[in-house]
C-alpha cells in the first residue's frame, strides 16, 4: 500500500556505502581505509578515557581537540570545527551554507554523498563536467552559483588540483562558500588550510578516516573563518549539542600530536602505491596518477565489472561503480605490500 510518508522515503536515495563484509579473511581495497592501525598512542589514549569518566557527558564544544587541531595548523580554535567522520561536517555544511535558492556546484564524477545531501536538503546542484580523463577545470566553476563543493584530491578518481587551481575557483566565487574536502590530502597534495587567512569563503574539511588509520573512530575535522564556523556551530547545536563521544576526543587529540607515526605510515602508503602504479601500468592498465591512498585503474581489454568478481573470487574487495563513465573503472584502495602483491599476482593470472 503507497502512503503519503512511503512515497515520501521512497523518493530519497541513500547513499551506498562499500561493502564491509563479515568475513574478516578478504583483501580490503574497497573503501580506502589505511592498512596500518592507529598510532599507539591514540590506542592508549582511548584505553585511559575508557574509564569512569564516560558516566559523564562530553565536551559540548570539543574545546581540547579543536585547540590541538589549531596548533597543528597554526590557526587559533575560533577557525577549527568537529564531527563525527566528515560526512557529518558535510551533512551540517549543506543547509549551513547552501540553500533551494541557487545551485550548487559539483563535478560530475563525484563523491556520491554530495547528490545525497543536496537532494536531502531540497538544495539544486548543477555538476560540472570533467574531461573524458577525470580532469577538473577551475575556469568551468566560473558560472552562477549558490556554492560550490571540490574534493581534492577528487573520489573516486584521485584527480587532483594545485593550490592555484583551487584559489582559482576561490577568486570566481568570493560571494559562495567554496568547500574543499581533503579527505585524501596527506597521501602528497598540498592542503588548502593556509588559503583560510585569505578567502573568508573557503571551508576546508578534513577526516581522521584515512591518514590517521581511525576510520572506526569517526572524526573529522573543518578549518576556515570563524564565521564559517559559527555557522556550522548552529546547525550541529540544532541536532545534538554532544557531537563527539569521549573515546573519539581523546584518541583523536593523541592521533594528530602523535605526527612521527602519521608521516611514517603516510610515507609508506605513498611508496606502496608508486609501486603498485608502476606493477599495474606494466601489466597494460592505465592508471590515473594519484596523490590519494587509492588507484583509478582501467583496462584496454578486460571489463571491470569481470576483473572486479574475479579478483572477489579470489579474496580480494576492490571497488567497482556501476555508473555511466566509470564502469570501466576500478578504484583500488593502497594496501599493505603483501597485500598488493596478492593483487598484482591476481591480476596477473586473470587481466
Ligand atoms: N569525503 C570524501 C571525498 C570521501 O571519500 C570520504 C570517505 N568515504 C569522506 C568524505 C568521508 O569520510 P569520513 O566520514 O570517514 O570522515
């Protein structure tokens, strides 16, 4: 029986997550988790708060770890904001920023969540194409606008923009809040943040899911001008003033102090993946270059949608998309050595 309210959540379409699949035996370059655990210290930080503390209620203003997040980046607290993953900074970014008035602008090979939150909210979006190669062109975001939302590097394609390129879209829309989401920005691009000082339209977000190994942990992070975050202050206070639970602060804090093993894992996963780049072109795929944690990988020859359930056959969980322009594409989240060499030796025996 259709109802007024079934065909109401009929008509939203949520987003679908990689598979996260209970058989713990996989190969798990699928959703671009880091290989290597959490820094220690972020472990024993979250053992300690494990404790009778967790009676009492969390810092409604994440004050400890916004402080630690403004001196990692040199910026004081007023410009820093918390959430649970970045997913939430983006879910408070939207109405916070954007409205039904204007379109906003995204690329047309995207994050998927962007659709997702824009339809949710009941806000227009106009996704601006990208060359038949992925490549995004700061000129085309030169059009009217109610906002404009760039992954960089971008998802799933690992595309990436120089800071000129960014400060370009920034330059043609000083009157639109231009989000930058660097959910891959440590695996060797160059961050926007120190752009904050200058553009008071320029909201950075950033997670702790993928250079820091706490993807579990869910926190992300959002730097810009105090006004910006003011805004996004609102729109949280309006759903749960206790955004972050106490576990999640405490690890956090102690996971970007701990800068030693973050540039150690980083510095591995960077290695890894230049190596798997070069394994994976001598073996005929073309491989988009990539400053993520992830490889955009096609063959001349053989489907990806084959290569991807035969590659599962043998234990190993790559992401294959299902979407005109990319079904011939797989994304290939940089493992462990051992573990890309479980899927150089796959391919090998099936491309
Ligand atoms: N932005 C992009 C581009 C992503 O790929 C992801 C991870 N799927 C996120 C944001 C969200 O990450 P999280 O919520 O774990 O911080």
């Amino acid at each position: 029986m259709s109802t007024y309210w079934s065909e109401l959540t009929a008509s939203l379409e949520p987003y679908v997550p990689g598979e996260q699949p209970k058989d713990r035996t996989y190969i798990k370059l699928n959703t671009n988790e880091n290989p290597y655990p959490p820094s220690p210290k972020a472990l024993e930080a979250i053992r300690e708060a494990a404790g009778a503390d967790l009676r009492l209620y969390p810092d409604p203003t994440c004050d400890a770890l916004c402080r630690t997040i403004a001196a990692y980046y040199g910026v004081t607290k007023e410009h820093v904001f918390v959430g649970n993953g970045s997913d939430e900074i983006l879910a408070f970014a939207f109405p916070a920023f954007f409205s039904a008035r204007q379109p906003i602008l995204f690329p047309d090979i995207t994050y998927s969540f962007y659709p997702v939150y824009a339809r949710l909210y009941g806000i227009p979006y106009i996704t601006v194409p990208t060359d038949e190669q992925f490549r995004i062109d700061p000129q085309t975001y030169a059009i009217p606008n109610g906002g404009v939302i760039v992954p960089n590097p971008n998802a799933p394609t690992a595309r990436f923009l120089i800071v000129n390129g960014i400060k370009e879209i920034l330059e043609t829309n000083k009157d639109r809040v231009v989000i930058v989401d660097e959910a891959y920005i440590d695996f060797g691009g160059e961050s926007v943040v120190p752009l904050i000082a200058e553009y008071p339209n320029l909201l950075v977000v950033q997670t702790l899911s993928k250079s820091r190994s706490l993807a579990g942990l869910r926190v992300g992070m959002a730097l810009g001008h105090p006004e910006l975050i003011e805004g996004l202050n609102r729109i949280k206070n309006s759903f749960n003033s206790y955004t972050l639970d106490r576990l999640a602060l405490a690890g956090a804090i102690a996971a970007i102090e701990d800068r030693e093993y973050f540039a150690e894992t980083n510095r591995k996963v960077v290695a890894t993946r230049e190596r798997t780049t070069a394994a994976l072109r001598e073996l005929g795929f073309e491989v988009i270059d990539s400053l993520a944690n992830f490889v955009f990988v096609t063959h001349p020859v053989k489907a990806a949608e084959e290569l991807f359930a035969a590659l599962k056959e043998r234990g190993i969980l790559v992401r294959y998309f299902n979407k005109p322009r990319i079904d011939r594409y797989l994304r290939v989240s940089i493992g462990t050595d051992e573990e890309m060499d479980a899927l150089l030796g796959a391919l090998r025996e099936i491309a």
